[in-house]
C-alpha cells in the first residue's frame, strides 16, 4: 500500500466508496495506487453542480483541477442546474477549464430562471464558446427555461455536435422565430465554412423549437441535418406550434433511422406530419407517446390503418402515460375500460398490420403503459394485463409490452 499525498482527503474518502468492501477499506490509513486511478477515473466521470451549495461545489471543483490537471481527462459529462452559479466568474472559469481540456464528451444546463444572455458577464459569456469550439463536445442538452437571447448561432463553432437536445417546458418566453430574426443568425454565403458539424440526433420541445429548427433547416445554416438518424419531437399542448418542427424530419426524411414523437394534445389530425412520414425510406423503428385516452387510441387506430408510414418499419412502439390526465388519476380499471373499448379499432388494427404486407420488416409491436407509481398490481398479473387488454394482438405472437410506474 501507497500513501497518495497528492490528493486532498476528503477526495480519497469520496474515492473510497467507490470501492464494493468499503468496511475494509475505511480501516485502512493509506489509499492503493492500484485502484487510485480506477477510482478517481469513476469519481469524475460524470460532475453536477446541484442547488445545494453549488458556489461552494464549483469554487472547490475548479481548485482541484487547477492543482491535479490530470483528472481533465476524466471528465466525460457536466452538468449544471444551478442557475445562480452560471452567472458568476469562478463558474465562468471552471466551464473554461473543461473546456479547454478538450476531454468533454457532453454538456447538459437544466435551469428554471429567467436568464439572459445579454445580461450574463463576458468571461461567462466567452467560457460558452470556449466550450462549442471543443473538438471532443459531442452532446449539448439544454431543460428548463432557455434564455430568449441565447445565441443558437454558437451551434455552428462546435465541429464535433453529433447531439443536440433542446428541451423548453417552462414559461413564455416569446421567442422571436421570425424570417428576419432567422436571417440575422446565419453566416453569409461568402462566410459559410465546408467543414460543418452534422447532427446525428435532435430532440426538441417547445416555444424554442420554432426558431431552432427554421436555423437548422436553413441553406445557409452551418449545421447539417443530413445525416440525421434519430428524431425526437414533443407537443403538450394544441396551441404549440409544431409545423416547423416537422421540416426537420423532411429535410432528413432520407436518412432518418427512428421517430419518436410525444403528443398530449387532444390528437387532431395533422396532415403536414402525414406527408413526410410516407417519404422515410430508411424509417425503422417509430415510438408514439400520448395520453391513455379513447380519442388517442382512435386516433392510433386511424394514422396506422392509413398507408402514410413507410413500409421500412421494423417496430412499432406505442407508451400510453396513464398516471395523469388532465387533472385526473387514472387507475388500473379506467385503463381497462379504455383499451377494451368498442369505441376505437386500435387492437384490431395492430393485428392486421402483423398479418398483412404494410410493413413486410415488422418483427415486434410494443406496448408500454405508464401508472401512476402509487397504483399496486401484482407481479403475475403485471406481465398478463396487456395481453389481456389486446388479445388480437397478443395472438399474434409480436406484441411485447411493459407496465411501468412513474417516478
């Protein structure tokens, strides 16, 4: 055994309980360099600057990797919920450190203030670019309330965005997705470099999801949808504008791999979608989540029944969230009475789309259910109850499914 002196303490204890025989390990006065690095290397995997104390985590963090340089390198993920933190220098500092250690792999702000761009200090400013030009960043992912002037023009430094996850649930915040506004973000035609990050994955959600995607799709934007294979998009309400969302998957409807669409509106039909699902010759895997309601069934019913999905389709996923609707619980028996209800075709329809040729690739249809996590069932009767709920179906030997419960 090694004394390793270089590291303060209270992180070798943090070390320490990495390790399974922990009783052991606590009797012993000294730290092995045999699984010191192995320790370390899990311990700063993955850093998060939380609400509690977050001035006081990030001041300690940015002085252990100005004095021990060597764990950069390790640092594959950081995130920050602290909303206050992001607004002061040592945050600004520490964000610069990361960055420009080159080693980090994915980003995620989640934070509920109203910030502002604008109104953010220079060096914090300038640490955020310091972070879209690293070569190793592969995944950013914004939550929460997004400032209204953030400049989404920072997308287009970063050379190595694969991933990009934006996520806005929270707030008005007006964000301005006019043609003018557009243009004013992008580069040139002149200015426009040959080498541009492509994305491989998009998430979007909200207000912010306008303004993004007319960015993106743009000719002269300096990010490629091109290669897009995954694509995410998510509605809660009628009134979100998702139109524009769907130019996305137009414009990657060549090489797009899987969709996963969230609707919790009240489920009106939405030609502009059904156009460009039939044009996804590569589509092989779709996920729809919605409320577990008969209009969503119907509504199902009646987007699978009509000849507008591709026929590359290899599985069919279907989450029916049971634990909220509108103001109301939902139970195990107000779920039964929903799917066994004569008032949709949904399993009839899921039969006769593994019997028939619409989707000659099909292999498995699955149904996942999601209750609310006070709801009881028994383990036996968990893994019968949509079998029970889709016995066409379930006889035709490719329905998988799932009861889950929220957290």
């Amino acid at each position: 055994m090694t004394l390793s002196s270089s590291l303060p303490f209270d992180i070798i204890e943090c070390i320490i309980e990495q390790i399974d025989d922990y009783p052991s390990l606590l009797q012993c006065a000294v730290v092995s360099h045999a699984f010191l690095y192995s320790g370390r290397k899990r311990l700063f995997r993955n850093i998060r600057l939380g609400y509690d104390d977050a001035g006081l985590q990030c001041a300690r963090l940015l002085a252990i990797l100005v004095d021990h340089p060597e764990i950069l390198p390790h640092i594959h993920t950081f995130r920050v919920e602290a909303d206050g933190v992001i607004q002061g220098k040592t945050f600004a500092l520490l964000l610069r450190h990361i960055a420009e250690g080159n080693h980090l792999r994915k980003f995620v702000m989640n934070v509920y203030d109203d910030l502002s761009w604008a109104k953010l200090d220079q060096s914090v400013q300038d640490s955020f670019r310091s972070l879209f030009r690293s070569a190793s960043l592969r995944t950013v992912c914004f939550q929460g309330r997004i400032p209204r002037d953030f400049p989404i023009q920072l997308l287009g430094i970063s050379p190595s965005l694969k991933h990009l996850s934006i996520f806005h649930s929270h707030g008005n915040m007006n964000y301005d997705a006019s043609d003018c506004a557009i243009q004013s973000l992008l580069p040139s035609s002149t200015q426009t470099s040959t080498a541009r990050p492509s994305l491989e994955s998009l998430e979007i959600m909200g207000q912010f999801a306008s303004r993004l995607v007319k960015y993106l799709t743009h000719s002269r934007s300096p990010v490629q949808l091109l290669q897009l294979r995954e694509l995410r998009l998510m509605k809660l309400q009628d009134e979100d504008d998702t139109s524009t969302a769907w130019e996305a998957m137009k414009v990657a409807s060549s090489t797009l791999e899987r969709l996963v669409w969230h609707d919790f509106s009240s489920h009106k039909c939405d030609p502009y979608r059904d156009v460009h699902l039939c044009a996804m010759k590569r589509l092989r895997a779709v996920e729809l989540h919605g409320h577990a309601v008969l209009a969503r069934c119907q509504w199902l019913a009646n987007l699978l029944a009509s000849g507008r999905m591709p026929t590359s389709i290899e599985t069919i996923t279907l989450v029916f969230s049971a634990a909220w609707v509108g103001s109301c619980r939902m139970g195990v028996e107000e779920v039964e009475e929903v799917f066994t209800s004569k008032e949709h075709k949904l399993d009839d329809t899921l039969a006769l789309l593994c019997r028939g040729k619409a989707f000659p690739r099909l292999s498995a249809i699955e149904l996942r259910v999601l209750l609310e996590r006070s709801v009881e069932i028994d383990p036996p009767a968990r893994e019968k109850m949509v079998g029970k709920w889709f016995p066409a179906l379930q006889e035709t030997g490719f329905l998988t499914s799932e009861i889950l419960t929220t957290e």
